[in-house]
C-alpha cells in the first residue's frame, strides 16, 4: 500500500494516502478482511516525511535496483553493460532510450512506462 506519514515531536500525526486509495479502504470498509488489512500496515514500519519524499522521487532505476538489493555491477552484469553505465542512469534527470527502458523493464520484471 503506499502511503506516507507526517510526524510532530518525533511521533507519527497523521497518514497521507492516495485518494483513490482512501476511497477503495472507505468503500470496502465494512468488510472483515479489510480491518485485517488496516491490522498488517499497523505493523509495517512508518517512515518520517522527508524519507518517504526522497524514496517517492528517487531515480527509477536505482530505486529498483535497491529495492532488490543488487549493486550496480550486478544490474551491469544483469544487462551486459559497465557499471560506469547504470552510474549514468542513477543520475538525477537521466533519460532513457527505447532500448534501455526495454532492458531495465526486463530486467526487473516491470512496465517500460516506470522509466518514462
């Protein structure tokens, strides 16, 4: 579920989800499977404002790569490039060819549009 929380005096205020989101757990509420699920987030870590900004925001590529713990050599080695290479697409503002976008999809398993 993606969400993200605001904090006062160190301890979570308030939980800011996406709309469509808030409106789905709203509709679905009076079902018993949906308290479990509200019962799971409760346990899931809560990240401060500025850390779940920067996850939001961050390169996709590296964000992917770091979600799966491989280093930049390895995603190299995965794709057949250099490590100077997946450097360049970790750079802030980095832009992708077709061909790059096809290969990062492949590689990690999701749509060529998260690379757009």
């Amino acid at each position: 579920m993606e969400y993200q929380t605001i904090k006062e005096n160190g301890k979570v205020k308030f939980v800011v989800l996406p709309v469509n989101i808030f409106q789905a757990i709203l509709d679905r509420l009076e079902d018993e499977s949906d308290l479990r699920d509200i019962r799971e987030v409760r346990s899931e870590p809560l990240y401060d404002q500025s850390e779940a900004e920067n996850y939001i925001f961050m390169n996709p590529v590296k964000r992917e790569r770091l979600e799966r713990g491989w280093t930049q050599q390895k995603l190299a080695n995965r794709i057949g490039v250099k490590q100077a290479t997946v450097a360049k697409w970790e750079r802030e503002g980095a832009v992708y060819r077709k061909t790059t976008r096809q290969k990062l999809a492949k590689v990690f398993g999701i749509s060529e549009a998260s690379f757009s």
